[in-house]
C-alpha cells in the first residue's frame, strides 16, 4: 500500500490536469452539440472519460519493463484483433473496422497505433542501428508496420492508416536511419503515386479531389468543408457564445459532435477558444517533450515517449486542418475533445504511458 501512495504521489498532476481539462473541453462542446435530444451520446462520453481516466491513473502506475516485455505479444493480440475487425467485424458506415465485445463496439486499428509504437521501440532498442551497417534488418520492423498498414487501410480506413504510417518513420527516423534512406523511401512513393490512387476507392478519391475546390459539389462532396469554413468564419473573434451556434445548432454542420467538433468551436467560442484549445495541445506536447529529454541513454522508454505524443499531436494537427480545408476529410477525430470511445482510450492510455515516464525518470 505504501508503494501504491508512493507512486501516486510521484505522478506528475499538472500533466494529468491538463489532459483532463482538454477532455473537459470536450464534454462542453459535446453538451452543446447534443443539447437538443441526444442526451445519450453525453452521457455515454461521460461514461468513455470516467473509464479512459481511470485507465490513464492505472497504466502511469505500470513500470515501463512490463511493456518492454511484453511488447510482442501486445502486437500479435492487437494483430489478430485486427484481422478480425477487417475480416468478420461489425459494418458500419460503409467500413468494417469494429468488434463487437459484451454490447461494447470497439476499434481494434486505434489502440494498434499504442502496440506498434511499442514493438517498434523495442525493436530498435535491441537491434543499433550503428551496429548494423547493412539494413538488411529493418526487413522486420518494416514488416511490423506494414501489415497493420495494409490491413486497415483495407478496412477502409485512410486516416488512421497514414497516420500510423507518419509516426512509424518518424520512430525510424529518431532510432538513427539514414536520411538517404528517407529520400530512397520518398522517391519510390513518387513513383508508385499513380497506382496508389488507382487503388483508392471512389469516395476517398472525391474527397482529394474535393480538397481543391469544394464548390464544384457544393451539395455533395463539398458540402461538409463549405460548412465547416462557414461554421468557423462565423465565429469571428469571440464567438456566438455556447450554445449558440446556427451553424451547428440548426444542422447545417454534419458529425458536429464527431469529426468536424473543432468547427463547432470555432463558431460559438471564436478565434480566442480555438486559439486556446491549439496553445493547450501545444503546451501538453511540450510538457512531454520536456519529460523524453531525461532519457538520453534510454532508448526505448525515448522512442515510447515521442511516438505517442506525436500519434497525439498529428492526429490534432491533421483534424483541425482537415476542417478549414488544408487536409481532405480522412475521419480523424480531434483526440480527447471528439466524440469516440477506441479513440478515446487509446489516448488516454497513451497518456498515461507518459506519466509513468515521468515518474520513472524521477
């Protein structure tokens, strides 16, 4: 008991409380989407933080050999869940990405972003880069990416896809690859650029193609980024006030509580609450970054560290420009604030991964 109090006391609470305070950012927004019937999504996302911040208190209580050890199993469970969801898993939307637990839909492709990480530190850890002159050994961690790669991209699933994809280089990147092989990788996509877009599918090629100029299909494929560039320059500077948004409130702004929640508070809280909600991302991702420098000579609880914050910090980034039109509409849900249960755990146990950094490296 006194080794439990001990550790719990060690955690770092500024961190814990800003991660709760963006998730309570979200519960605003979700009320505020919600307050004219769906009273159920509200309180089902309350019931998701409850669940996420015990999880996030519990796992920063873990010492980081635990996941060390048991990196490869985590990644063949999550990889068979995996299969499971894109094979026989629950349809919805068009997509089969979900299993269904207990009652409980859950998405197998969000918390394989967390195992991959993982098992691609550990990986690294193990095998030096400088140690190996040849690369012929990177044969195998290309392959631990690429088969959860292809697996939900064919779900499908484009957002999350890339997105594993951009935090899998940058753990290649950070554990002392060459850039020569960086420039080899970029070159050889330039090339196959043609045939990937053959293999989209007709929806994620309207959306691309969409990106460029949404009033050609205002009324259809344009018709989500119209509204939500409507929503957000609305807003002007201090916003319409909560509860207050015509865009959102009379649904003109589609998956308001969801995909496009950022938009929404744009349009009731202005430039100074999205702002706000930026500089907080922000200041939690410095915080980690700060927490990762202590970890000079440790490679793997170092790559752990930046890969989930950067999973957390480009997530962000992507779903806040594909909203004011910069990226084409992938679904990817603004973590934390969004509406989402897989999602929403993930980054919670992401978080508390960085807790128990913290509190290790003290």
């Amino acid at each position: 008991m006194a080794e439990f109090l001990f550790k719990l006391k060690n955690l770092n609470w500024l961190f814990v409380f800003l991660v709760f305070f963006l998730s309570f950012v979200g519960f605003v927004m979700i009320y505020s989407a919600t307050i004219s019937g769906e009273n159920m999504i509200l309180v089902s996302h309350v019931y998701k933080i409850a669940i996420g911040f015990t999880f996030m208190i519990f796992i920063a209580l873990i010492d980081m050999d635990f996941w060390k050890r048991y990196a490869y199993v985590f990644y063949f469970l999550g990889l068979i869940l995996l299969f499971w969801a894109s094979f026989y898993g629950y349809l919805g939307k068009g997509a089969r990405r979900w299993i269904n637990l207990f009652g409980i839909n859950f998405q197998p492709s969000e918390t394989m972003k967390i195992i991959l990480i993982i098992s691609l530190a550990k990986f690294f850890d193990e095998k030096k880069i400088q140690e190996n002159k040849d690369y012929f050994f990177l044969v195998l961690p290309i392959l631990l990416v690429i088969v959860p790669f292809l697996l939900i991209l064919s779900q499908p699933d484009l957002g999350t896809a890339m997105l594993i994809l951009f935090v899998s280089l940058i753990i290649f990147f950070m554990s002392g690859i060459s850039w020569k092989l960086f420039a080899i990788f970029g070159t050889l996509s330039l090339t196959i650029a043609p045939y990937l877009w053959n293999g989209l599918k007709d929806y994620q090629k309207q959306r691309i193609l969409t990106l460029f100029n949404p009033e050609n299909d205002p009324l259809g494929s344009g018709y989500h980024i119209i509204q939500s560039q409507i929503a957000i320059g609305s807003g002007g500077t201090f916003g319409k006030g909560w509860l207050k948004g015509s865009q959102s409130h009379l649904d003109f702004l589609p998956e308001k509580h969801t995909d496009f929640i950022f938009s929404m508070l744009g349009e009731e809280f202005g430039f100074f609450g999205t702002i706000s909600v930026i500089g907080l991302i922000c200041l939690i991702t410095f915080m980690a970054f700060q927490i990762f420098r202590r970890y000079a000579h440790n490679n793997f609880n170092r790559v752990v560290g930046y890969g989930i914050i950067s999973n957390f910090f480009f997530a962000s980034l992507i779903n806040m420009s594909m909203v004011i039109g910069i990226l084409p509409v992938v679904g990817l849900p603004l973590p934390l604030v969004s509406y989402g249960g897989s999602s929403m755990l993930t980054y919670f146990i992401g978080f508390g991964i960085i807790l128990s950094l913290d509190r290790n490296s003290k």
